[in-house]
C-alpha cells in the first residue's frame, strides 16, 4: 500500500508538471520575422504573454558561443512573467540567419543591437522607451557597450558580464579552469603561456613578452611557440607555422582550457595572407575594457554574478562596477552575487532556483517607475 502511494504521488507530480507546461506554453504567442543588419539578415523570435498590450521588451544577446534561438528559449520563457515581451535571435550563420559570427568585432556587434533596437521601435505593440539588453558572458559586455553608445537603451542586465578587460578574463578563465582540473603548477603554467602567447599572436604591440622572455618551459612546443611569435616572422607566413604547433598543442591535456578546437578550424580553412586583416578583427575585441563603458552608463542596471564562476574575476567585476558607477552618479545599480553558482548561473547543473524571479522582479519594479 505505501508503494502504491509513492507511485501515486509520482504520477500526480509528472502529470502536474506536464499540465504546468503546457499551461505555460498556452500562455504566450511567438512571431518569427528578419531583422536586416549591416552585415546579415537576423532570424528573430518575439515571444510575448498578451498580444494585445504593448509591451516593454528585452533583447537577448549571446554569449561568444553566438547561440540560436532554441539555445535561449530557456532564458526567453524564464522572463516572459515579468510582464516583459522576449526578442531572442539567431546569430549571424547560425539558425536561420545569414552571414558569419566568426571574426565579429564587439563593434559588429553593437552594429547588431543598434538595427533590432531600430527594428522594435518602429512597432506599435512595444514601448519604444522601454527596450533593454540581457547580454550572458561576452553578451554582458555588449550590455555595458550598447548603454554607453545608445541613449535609447533603458536598461540592462548583464549576467556573468566582466567588469575586467578581455585580456585579464581570458587569462583568469584558463587559469582557474586548469586549476579546477587538478592540474599541476607547471600544467597550468603552461596553459597560461599559451594564452598569452594567443593575445601577443594578434596583439598589434606585445603584452606580456617582457613579462615571460626569461621563463623556461620543458614542453618543446611552447618553446616553439613563444620563439614563433617573438622571432619576428613575416606577417604572411605567421599563420602557417603557428597551424601545427597548435594541432600539437591541442592534444595535450593541459591544453583543454584554450579551447583551440574551436577556432582551429577556423584558422586551416584561411589562405595565409588573409591573417594580417584577421588579427585587426580580433585585436580589436581583444582591447575592450568595460571601465571605458561602465563609467558611461546613465540607466538602471541589473548585474548577476555566481560566486563559483570560474571564467570572471566575481569580486573584482563586482568593485569594477560598483566604482564606476559611483563615479558618473548612476545611484541604480544592483548587484546579485549567487552563492554556490557557476558562470551560467547554475548550482550543480540547474539553474539557481532564484535566478528568473530575481530578474522577473527587478523588471516588474522597473516598469512601475
């Protein structure tokens, strides 16, 4: 009889969170439409919980993962009960959209926010003084550039948003995740050479050489690679010895960090003297430094952290904003620091349970003033 009863209980529940679903699910409408951008045309996604009204909205801005509508839907339908209409897209390349998020500049970016920004604000059911920005990870970072260019962001929400420069992130992100691995000392030190050596790669002036020239490494392909990127190779032969160190490298277990499978590829498909233009592209994200943003922003701001994230400086971000935004006077700053959560906000694999009211409320509160 107590089986029977657990049994029951169980099917209540699943059949409870079935009708909870699809009661959810009946409860907003989704248009699908193209947005025309400088360099793509973006298939986007409205969601909305009454057609009828006219609505606030938020745009979501990936992170450099450059996802696609159904990666977001989550956090789409997580805010849709903040009375707030959802405008996900799909990246350039990806989806339905054309074009290619490789090689995008923070600046093609920006470009993107300003043509859906535009975009909604030709639409009779959006408020067209209440358009905002939720960016993730590197989309934080385009949060902070959009509301420092744009007057008519009214606000944003970054999560997991670095309050340090690209180049501090990145080395920090390999960092902690070599350490978070178990790695020695010298493996992790190696994987932090590495990366270095990838920024001084593209940099237009070294970074660190100063800094690593008298360190000695027993790995022979780091050795090769800090000799290839210091001995002063002609610009269009730089990318065809750099190919197979890397392939090397990318074997190594050390080596999980930097993620070279990623742009790898990428890099074996490019003809050799295309690599002085791709090093302009890349060296000009690799410069961004939110505090020439943050200082800038003029609107309420929402900013969540987990204080387990092992790609951002949690507590160095946290001061960065709370600092700057002193400076300029913006008194409407908040800041959520999840205990036990990870850079995707999650607690051991779920989405913090408090991570969608918390938004949800902010929003709410910020359409009452």
């Amino acid at each position: 009889m107590k089986y029977r009863s657990i049994i029951y209980m169980i099917a209540l529940m699943i059949l409870s969170n079935g009708l909870l679903a699809e009661e959810n699910q009946s409860k907003h409408t989704t248009e699908e439409f193209q947005i025309s951008t400088p360099k793509s045309n973006l298939n986007a996604v409205l969601y909305k919980k009454n057609e009828s009204a006219k609505s606030p909205v938020v745009i979501l801005l990936h992170g450099s993962d450059r996802g696609t509508i159904d990666d977001y839907e989550e956090f789409a339908l997580g805010m849709l009960n903040s009375g707030y209409a959802i405008l996900s897209y799909d990246s350039p390349g990806k989806g339905k959209s054309t074009g290619n998020s490789f090689g995008e500049t923070f600046e093609d970016r920006l470009k993107e926010v300003r043509s859906i920004i535009d975009h909604l604000k030709t639409r009779s059911d959006i408020e067209a003084n209440m358009i905002g920005l939720w960016g993730i990870s590197q989309g934080g970072w385009i949060c902070q550039y959009a509301a420092a260019s744009f007057d008519d962001v009214a606000f944003i929400i970054p999560v997991s948003g670095p309050g340090v420069g690209v180049v501090d992130q990145e080395i920090y992100r390999v960092e902690q995740q070599s350490i978070a691995a178990g790695l020695s000392e010298r493996e992790v030190k190696k994987a932090v050479l590495i990366r270095k050596l990838l920024v001084d790669a593209i940099a237009p002036h070294p970074v660190f050489e100063l800094e690593i020239e008298n360190e000695n490494y027993d790995d022979v392909d780091c050795r090769d690679f800090k000799s290839m990127i210091y001995g002063g190779l002609p610009e269009d032969s730089v990318l065809t010895n750099m190919l197979p160190v890397l392939e090397r490298i990318q074997e190594k277990d050390w080596a999980f960090s930097l993620h070279i499978e990623h742009f790898l590829p990428v890099l074996k498909s490019m003809p050799p003297q295309a690599w002085p233009a791709v090093k302009v592209q890349f060296a000009q994200t690799m410069s961004f430094e939110p505090t020439d943003y943050l200082r800038k922003i003029k609107v309420p701001t929402l900013a969540i952290f987990g204080d387990k994230d092992l790609s951002v400086p949690v507590k160095e971000s946290v001061m960065i904003y709370k600092s700057e935004f002193r400076k300029s006077g913006n008194n409407d700053l908040r800041v959520i620091v999840f205990e036990d959560a990870d850079h995707g906000i999650r607690v051991k694999g779920e989405r913090g349970a408090k991570f969608y009211p918390s938004i949800n409320d902010w929003l709410k509160n910020l359409y009452k003033k």
